[in-house]
C-alpha cells in the first residue's frame, strides 16, 4: 500500500498533549481513489493515477468524464499521479484513507505557498536594508550594489533581486502527525503547511 | 469548512468552567507533575482579561506575591487546570484591567 494521499487544508488550531500545547494544522484527507493505473510496457512508467474531492460529473468536461467512466470512479477535482513500483498490485476504484498514516509518525506535505506579489529584497531575501535612524534617510529597504563596474559589465546571474515571491509548489519535511480522525476523514499535522486554507494539498510518509 | 475544525476543539475543551471575567477573583488549582509525584498548586489573583476563542482561550491572572506583581497567563481549557474556583467577583467597566498594574 502506498503511503501518500491528497487533502485539503481546514486551517490551524492546536491540541493538548500531557499538558503541552500542539499547535496543529488540520488537513481534510481523502478519500482518495486509485483511477488509472500507468504501467512499464503500456506507459513506459509504473505509476498510479488517484483523485480527491468529488464533483458533480456535470461540471466535468467530456474527455475527462470519460475518462472517469472508463475507470468506472466518480469525477473527482483533482487528480494526481505517485510513482510505484509496481501498479498491478492496485485496482482501479480502491480507496486510500487517512488510516494509513499513525499517529507519531513523520510526513511530508506538499503544497502551493500563498502568493505575495510583486516583493522587495527585505521580504523576499532577507536582506537588511538600511538603518533607520542616525540621520539616514533614503535608504531603508534598498537591494544595494548589484555588482562591480565594467569588469563584468553585467549583472550575474541568480543575483537576488525584487519580483514574485510565494505561489510556488513547496514541501515541509519531517512534520509529525498528532492525530489521524478516519470517521471524519481528519488528519492533524504537528506545525505549519503550505498554502491557503482549501488548498490542496500531498501527504506522503517520510518512510522510504 | 471552520466546522469541521470546531468539532475537533470542542473534544479538548472541558466540561464544567465557572462563569467568571476581567475584575474577578480566581483561584486556580494547578496539577504540577514532579517526576512521580503529582501535587496541587494553587494561585490565586485578580483576572486581567480573557482572550481568543475555542480551545485557544487563554486568561491572564495577577497576584501579588510579597510585594511583586505577578501575571501568569492559563489556557482555558488546558488539562492541568484541575479546577478554577471563583472567589469573588469584580466591579469592573474594562474588559483588559491594564490599569490595574500602575502602582498610585
């Protein structure tokens, strides 16, 4: 069985654990179904196809809706592939709950990071700027020299500079889990994930 | 979707909590675990304020402890509070008793 599964982030909350308190983000997980099955002489891969959250097979468009119906699954919203070792051993309409994952156990959760905008080098970099006060003016959050004169003549390359920060795929590694709820689908992460509440989000184990 | 998340907070919250605010007098009887041993401590002091929602309510009290000014702040419904006994209540027109630190 694999161990990864796609969800949805609830939001954060926290929990107490023998008096400490848990900050936890809660991640709304699955039921995810195993749609297609990608193998090594058909695909050139072994891989599973799983979908999470349903919809109405209305709001599908056709070739997706047949592509459900092939697989005889439910339209779901997203769909995502995890690379296995060897797809034969699943069926296509078996379920992946939450109930994979224990409590105490490591994951590592995947998602979109919200976006900022368009940032300066202090948010985006880290970079100090300038001083606040003693008479400086001008010069507060400022990227500074961004290299030497004629000899490059150029700025090099990966130079960090202002633009877009966040809105990009990122993975938290080694998050625990606090709580797994299997009747209501739940599953509680120790810490802070990526994105907005109701982003999606991939929870894979950290083990193998 | 906040729902789903309420539900979770309403298992960790506790049952029975007095009906207490900013101005009261509480006692608060502390579980302190010290290695095997498990005893009571218990502070007593005037309630600054409540604050948050759920199970992240948190309450500040203030006792003066020979002379010094003490403030700890307590998660509500935090499974080490053993119980919260209200001593008397306050007349109080604030809801944050900041005031109450400024010595005359």
């Amino acid at each position: 069985m694999i161990k990864a599964i796609l969800g949805k982030k609830l939001g954060m909350s926290q929990i107490f654990r023998e008096g400490e308190v848990i900050p936890v983000t809660v991640i709304e997980t699955g039921p995810c179904v195993v749609v297609q099955k990608k193998t090594q002489d058909k695909d050139g891969y072994s891989a599973i196809q799983i979908g999470f959250d349903s919809v109405n097979p209305s709001r599908v468009n056709q070739c997706l809706r047949g592509h459900f119906q092939k697989h005889n699954v439910v339209p779901k919203r997203y769909l995502r592939e995890i690379r296995v070792d060897d797809s034969q051993k699943f069926s296509s309409g078996a379920k992946i709950k939450v109930d994979i994952f224990k409590p105490g156990e490591l994951v590592k959760v995947t998602g979109v990071s919200k976006g900022k905008g368009f940032t300066g080098v202090v948010k985006r970099w880290g970079f100090k700027g300038g001083p606040a006060s003693h008479g400086a003016g001008g010069w507060r959050r400022r990227p500074g020299s961004i290299g030497a004169s004629s000899d490059p003549s150029r700025v090099f390359k990966g130079k960090k500079m202002p633009g877009r920060m966040g809105n990009k795929r990122v993975t938290v590694l080694n998050l625990r889990v606090a709580e797994v709820n299997a009747q209501e689908n739940l599953l509680l992460v120790r810490g802070a994930v990526p994105g907005s509440m109701g982003g999606l989000l991939y929870v894979e184990s950290e083990e193998g | 979707m906040q729902e789903k998340i309420k539900k979770i907070e309403e298992k960790d919250k506790k049952k029975e909590i007095p009906d207490f605010r900013s101005g009261d007098t509480v006692a608060v009887h502390l579980i302190i675990n010290e290695g095997e041993r498990q005893r009571i401590q218990v502070f007593e002091g005037i309630v600054l304020k409540r604050r948050g929602g759920g199970t992240r309510e948190t309450f500040m009290v203030r006792k003066l402890s020979f002379g010094i000014g003490v403030e700890r702040v307590f998660p509500l419904h935090s499974p080490l509070i053993k119980e919260i006994k209200v001593i008397k209540t306050g007349k109080v027109r604030r809801a944050y008793l900041s005031y109450l630190r400024k010595s005359h």
